[in-house]
C-alpha cells in the first residue's frame, strides 16, 4: 500500500509539473472563472481579517492567495510540490514592486504536504484552496495541519463537493454518485479545460465521503466549526448562461475547522 501511495504521488507531481505554466496562464489571466467570481471570495470571507497571522497555504500553487494575505498583513509560508509552481510563485515576489503600509511577508518552498518542513505549533492559520480533491488519502495532510496549528488555530479549506462532484460537471453533467462508489476513495480522470484552454496533462480529482472528512479531522484534534457550500447568486444564474451551463449541481464544499 505504502508503495502504491508513493507511486500516485508521484504522478501526480508529474503530471501538475507538466500543467505548471499552463496554470500560471490560467490564474494570471483571471481566466476560471469560478475562482474569479465565487470560490476566491468564499476563501476570504472565511479567512476574515488575517493582519498579524502566521499562515500556511498548503498546495499553494503559483501563490496567489498567499500573496493576497501577505498584503493584507500575513505573514505567508507558501508550500506545494510542483517545482514550476513554486518556481513561478517565488518569481512573482521577487518581481513584484514592495507593497506599504503594513503588509505582511510571503516566502514560498517546495515540499509535500504530508510531511510539512516547519514546526509544530507555529502557525495561527492553514489554508487549503482546492488542494484535497488533488491528494489520494489526504490523511496525512490533515494530521499535518493538525501538528503545525497552535491550539485555537483555524483551518480553512475549499475543496470539490464529495457529493455531487462528478466527471465533466463543469459542462452541465449531472449524474448521482452510486453509494458504492460514494463510500470509498474515487478518482476522476480528465483534462482541465478552463475558457477553452486545455491542459497538457490529465489530472486526477479524489473525492471521499463527507464522513471521512469529519472523522480525519476529529481524530487529529479538529472541530468542524463550519460548513459551506459556495454557489453562485440567483442573479448570476438567471442573467449569464455560463453559469447555468457550469454550475448544474453543487460543486463545491469549504470546511472551517478549529484546532482544540
């Protein structure tokens, strides 16, 4: 098991190198727009003011929420375990002009989640942005998370809704997840398509059951203090059929848990 865990891993890491320049385009040019006009804002508003905090974005990607913090007053350590990613994050900083008033500070650095290179209790708040979804047993990561927070710290994570994610939902699919396949770990093969661009690699998105996220977390000290389900306004609905078309069942999930 230990063998084949460390062979999807590796994949996996493969494949996000192979769609790192890819996803730097994509973010940089604003182009998903459920980032854009719905999960981002839903990320934040459960953040809430973070000037003063020490923060973790866990599977940070090219940094761009950690960047975000930091100029609102974080103090920001970015982690993913795609190089070009992190190539591209610490490029970012590098490049950008020095912000005043009061920012925080952002530092970004290669590694897996599941084994975190900082140390324990060191950090006020971890934040996950769709990185669960792209883990096979994110067991470990939450363990991890569980030993950086300092006690009362918060977790924020936004993932793929288990229950209603299926392939190809982002185009207007709309099939139930069977139980037999709802109760076990299941994976979705396919390439990102975002504004008509297509990835050069395929991914794979892992769903588990709601209760195995609930369980993961109370067994390392979490308490789930809040459940969402970030969707789209009635307006945006009924004004712009790219939302209709996208959003044709929930498909997303944000967790707020507070470390005991």
């Amino acid at each position: 098991m230990e063998e084949t865990a460390e062979a999807i891993a590796n994949l996996t890491r493969e494949r996000w190198e192979a769609n790192a320049d890819y996803w730097v385009k994509v973010i940089r040019e604003g182009r998903d727009r459920y980032r854009t006009e719905l999960t981002d804002a839903a990320m934040l508003d459960a953040v809430g003011p973070c000037a003063g905090l020490r923060v973790l974005d866990a599977g940070c990607g090219e940094g761009y929420i950690a960047r975000t913090l930091a100029a609102r007053g974080a103090d920001v350590v970015g982690v993913d375990a795609c190089q070009g990613l992190i190539d591209a994050a610490q490029q970012a900083v590098d490049t950008a002009v020095p912000a005043g008033g009061g920012a925080g500070s952002v530092s970004f650095t290669r590694a897996s989640v599941d084994a975190l290179p900082v140390e324990d209790g060191g950090f006020d708040l971890v934040v996950c942005n769709h990185l669960f979804s792209h883990l096979q047993d994110p067991s470990r990561a939450i363990a991890e998370f569980g030993r950086v927070l300092k006690s009362g710290g918060r977790l924020v994570s936004l993932t793929l809704h288990p229950c209603f994610y299926v392939e190809n939902s982002e185009h207007g699919a709309t099939r139930s997840v069977p139980a037999a396949q709802y109760f076990a770990s299941r994976g979705v093969d396919q390439r990102f398509l975002v504004d008509g661009l297509e990835s050069p690699s395929m991914i794979t998105s892992w769903l588990r059951p709601l209760e195995f996220y609930s369980g993961t977390l109370r067994d390392n000290g979490f308490v789930i203090a809040d459940l969402r389900e970030p969707h789209p306004t009635p307006e945006q609905l009924r004004d712009d059929p790219w939302w209709r078309e996208g959003f044709p069942t929930a498909l997303f999930m944000l967790l707020i848990a507070e470390r005991r």
